[in-house]
C-alpha cells in the first residue's frame, strides 16, 4: 500500500475507530457506540459500509426480545488495517531522519 492506494475504508475517522475497536476482539453495536462516542445513525452507517467492503461481519441475534448485534473484524478488514498502519509508520520513518 502506498499513499494513493489508501482504501476508502480507510480514510474517515469513525471507519478507522471502528476496526481498532474490533482488532483484539468483537464487539456488539452498543459496545461500539460507547467506545466511538458517535451517533447511532453515523455508527449504524459506517457499519454498513465497512460490511459492505468485507472489511467486518455482523451477527445479529434476538436477545431478552432485542435485536443484538455483534461486529468481528474480517481477515481482509485485518490485513488492509496493518498494511494502513505500516503505510503510517513508513511515513514516520522516512521523515525522521
């Protein structure tokens, strides 16, 4: 990856929130509501789109009559995320020295 290559998915703030979050495990809408302090409706949204671009999965369930949804990272969403994050510290480097 490079600078012109950076994936859409990648370049907004909430996108980028939402797949750290999910990094080290899963995590259900309202977990991630908390930890992204968004609205439900942008959450809900860049959720979609992440799924949509195979970046995450969702589960839902029915919980206590509730709808329950759950978010995991994807593999794709894995790798795409560490070769953003080697793109960055690429750039860290090279402006260093």
């Amino acid at each position: 990856m490079n600078m012109n290559e950076i994936p859409e998915a990648l370049c907004q703030k909430l996108r980028i929130k939402i797949i750290s979050c999910l990094v080290s495990s899963s995590k259900t809408f309202n977990e991630l509501l908390t930890l992204t302090q968004t609205t439900k409706g942008n959450l809900s949204v860049q959720l979609m789109k992440l799924e949509e671009w195979h970046y995450i999965t969702s589960d839902k369930v029915i919980e206590n009559k509730k709808s329950k949804s759950t978010y995991t990272l994807t593999d794709h969403g894995m790798t795409q995320f560490e070769e953003y994050v080697a793109l960055l510290k690429q750039i860290i480097e090279e402006n260093e020295g």
